[in-house]
C-alpha cells in the first residue's frame, strides 16, 4: 500500500477547512480517498467541506460533538463506501438520512446518544454491508428498521424489550451479529446462514434460540445470570466449533 504520487495531503487555508485532512491510498485496483474530519470537536457535519470532496470514498465523522445529521448533510456523496460517525452526540436517525451515498457499504454509529431511529432511517443505501450501532440508547427498534438493506453481512445492535422477533427478517445474507440484551425466542429464525454469533450481557437463553442455524461455527454468550441450558438447545448447531458462555469456554466436536 503507497500514497499516490499525484495526490497530496492537503489541510486547506482557512481555519475551518485545517480542521480536515484529506489523502489516498492505492492497494493495488483498490483506490481510497479519504476525508478525515474526525476528533476536531465539531458540533455539527461540515457539508461545506464535504462539498469540496465529492471524490471522496472515506467519510471519518468519529470523536466530535455532533449532535444531529440529516439528509441534506450528505448530498452529492455518491461515491463513499464507507462512513464514520462513532463517538459523537447524535440523537436521532431520521428518515433517508443516508440516501445521498447509494454506495455506502460501511456505517459505524456506535457509542453515539440514539434514542430514536425512523423505520426507513436506512432506505436508499441497499448496498450496506456492515452496520454498527452498539452503544446507544435506542428506546425500540422499528420493526421495518432494516428492511431496506437485504444485503447486510455483520450488524452490531443493542436489543431491549420492546424489539419485535422479526426484526431481521430479510437479512438472509447476515453471516456475523453482535447483539447487546435478550433476543426473543425465535428472533433467529430469519438469519439461517449466520456464522458467528455473539450475545452480550444475555439473562437467559431460551430452548429455541439457535434452531436452523445450521451455518453457525462460533458462538459467544456473555450473562452472568445463566445458570443452567436446555439440553437440546444446540441440536441444530451441528457445525459449531467454537462455544463461550459466561466465562466458560467448551470445544464443541464437529
């Protein structure tokens, strides 16, 4: 991996634009050209910046104070596969937020202050692979929050009470999920090629949990509550190589 020769890091003459590097990388076929905005205490997305690098394929929003994005935020970013907005202050993910970068592939939302997610916060990004939205405070989870991006591979989401069981429905594709809380019993049952498979802070496991995934090798299940397991509740997990549960690591023969 080099940096373009004809490309230079450049910090902009005025005292706004200093606050955002921007370079890229070449690996190969692969060209990345970033815009890096993160940790300098924004309060608010600098569209004007972004503006100015519409060629950009690297957005990074992390470590500021930013405390509410919208549509208009991201207009024109066609080209960016990959956007960071990580420890911020954010709120709230209104409707088509992200629908200006249809090739966004990419989003981290994690450790923000979300509260509150519209059902069709995610249309127009049908691209989206990998989704992070650990870390947040989100009250309930429409039911139709990820029906717009079928092609999600690994989500990274805290769960509560009020999520409906079939929240995943249509994520067929999904392969890796971290998830934060207690899953309903049959909250799986749309996700059969999942892979590897992680529940944090879990209070129970019910006897249905794992059934038809019969794609799942790794499973992690972290609650200091559990005490005791259904003795069938693996019995579709017949490709299982990899099992943790609490602070309990188990070989699972194949």
């Amino acid at each position: 991996m080099a940096l373009l020769p004809n490309v230079q890091v450049h910090w902009g003459s005025t005292a706004q634009v200093s606050r955002c590097g921007s370079y890229a990388w070449a690996n190969g076929a692969e060209t990345k050209i970033v815009l890096d905005c993160g940790g300098q205490s924004w309060s608010y997305v600098p569209t004007s910046i972004m503006l100015m690098h519409l060629n950009a394929t690297h957005i990074y929003l992390n470590s500021n104070q930013i405390a509410s994005i919208s549509q208009d935020d991201f207009r024109d970013l066609v080209n960016v596969v990959y956007l960071r907005l990580s420890y911020n202050d954010i709120t709230e993910l209104p409707a088509d937020v992200f629908s200006e970068m249809p090739a966004l592939k990419i989003l981290k939302l994690d450790r923000n202050e979300i509260s509150v997610a519209h059902p069709d916060a995610f249309r127009g990004v049908p691209s989206l692979l990998l989704l992070y939205l650990e870390n947040n405070p989100i009250d309930s989870l429409p039911s139709t929050l990820f029906s717009h991006i079928p092609n999600l591979e690994h989500l990274r989401v805290e769960i509560n009470a009020q999520v409906h069981p079939d929240l995943l429905e249509g994520l067929d594709k999904l392969t890796y999920a971290s998830f934060v809380g207690d899953p309903p019993p049959t909250f799986f049952s749309h996700t059969p090629n999942l892979a590897i498979l992680t529940l944090w802070q879990c209070s129970f496991v019910h006897s249905i949990q794992f059934r038809g995934l019969t794609n799942l090798r790794e499973l992690t299940i972290v609650g200091e509550n559990i005490t005791s397991l259904s003795c069938d509740v693996f019995r579709d997990n017949w490709n299982l190589v990899y099992l943790q549960i609490g602070t309990s690591i188990v070989p699972v023969s194949p």
